[in-house]
C-alpha cells in the first residue's frame, strides 16, 4: 500500500533541502582561492574584512628622503581575527590584505595633514602550511592600480619579504607590533615570539 504524504509536508521538506546548502556555505570560513595553475584568485571583498591598522610613509630600512610618503591599510579575515582574539594565533588559511594609497594634501577642506588618495598597489599574505611547506606563509603582489591582476603566483621565497617577516615580526609571521589592540592581546595570551625585540632596528 502505498504512502501519500501530506502535502504540507512535503513543501516543508522541500524548503529545507533548499535552505541547507545556503546555511551550510554561509557558515564556512573565508578561504584563499587558487586558479587552476595554482595562482591566488585577488580578494574582491577584503574592505568588509577587519580592517587593522594604518601606517603613513613607513620604511624598514634606512629612513628614507625626499620620497612621497604612502598609506598602508592592513585587512584581515573576519574569522582570522575572531581566532586570534581568543587564541593569539593565526589559523590555518589566513589571509591578510596591505592596501597601499596615495597620500594628499589640501582635499576639500583640509588645511593641514594628509589623507589618503587613490590606489597604487595590493600585496597579499596567506598562512597555509599544506600550500608553503616551507615557510608556512605565501606572499603574493597584484601588481601596480589600476591594472591589478585579478590572479598572482606566490613570490619565489628569495623575496626579501619572507625574510624579513620571519626575522622581525612580533607574532607568527605578522607583524603585530603594529596593530596595538591585537598586540595587547598577543601579550596577555603569551604569544609574543620570545626573541622579538621592540627596539630592533633593520640594518
């Protein structure tokens, strides 16, 4: 004999097949792209990510002279951040986004400072040990505003950036001791590296 369900349940039925999916992948974490030949697909979405911090004409080297100064806006994952309030680390897949812009003097009422301008570059970096085995972290740069490449390979690990991230950064490969809220939470949980020195320069 066969069953007839009634159709109220059916509907019901068919409402959360459709709805499951929807949650399901809105609850999955932001994660890094790659195209088919292993390049990283530009993060379209990164300014509703956690923006961290900003600096203004910063060098890591010799101070410079004579050069226009940049900002550089740092974003993060919504996720990344939330891991690390809680844990002090960065997990697994974290992306981070410098933005670098123009710097401007005198736009519409301003009389005195500087406030940001249009977009020279986009550099990216991702943790992700399965990806990096050996260094644990990629860095990619899009390329010069406004022709961004919409994919990048990963720097060769010759690139200065690896070396000076591995060698000056406060926490993991990040360099923390520039986003002061995440620093207090890096200190207070332990996870300052403990050969970073505040005071070391780079020669």
């Amino acid at each position: 004999m066969k069953t007839i369900l009634p159709l109220t349940l059916v509907f019901w039925a068919f409402a959360v097949a459709l709805r499951v999916p929807t949650q399901a992948q809105a609850a999955r974490p932001d994660q890094p792209t790659y195209s088919s030949d292993g390049k990283l697909v530009r993060p379209a979405d990164y300014r509703e990510w956690v923006y961290l911090s900003s600096g203004l004409g910063m060098t890591y080297g010799p101070a410079g002279t004579g050069r226009n100064p940049m900002f550089d806006n740092v974003f993060v994952m919504r996720e990344a951040y939330r891991q690390f309030m809680q844990t002090g680390t960065w997990p697994e897949k974290t992306i981070f986004v410098l933005e670098i812009r123009r710097a401007e003097t005198n736009v519409s009422i301003n009389n005195g400072g500087q406030t940001q301008g249009g977009m020279v570059a986009l550099e990216v970096e991702v943790k992700d040990r399965s990806r990096f085995p050996e260094t644990g972290w990629g860095f990619f740069n899009f390329g010069d505003a406004p022709n961004f490449q919409a994919a990048a390979a990963a720097l060769p690990t010759s690139a200065t950036c690896y070396s000076c991230h591995r060698q000056n950064t406060a926490v993991e490969n990040t360099f923390v001791q520039f986003y002061p809220t995440l620093m207090e939470v890096a200190r207070r949980l332990g996870t300052v590296k403990p050969a970073y020195d505040p005071a070391h320069k780079v020669q």
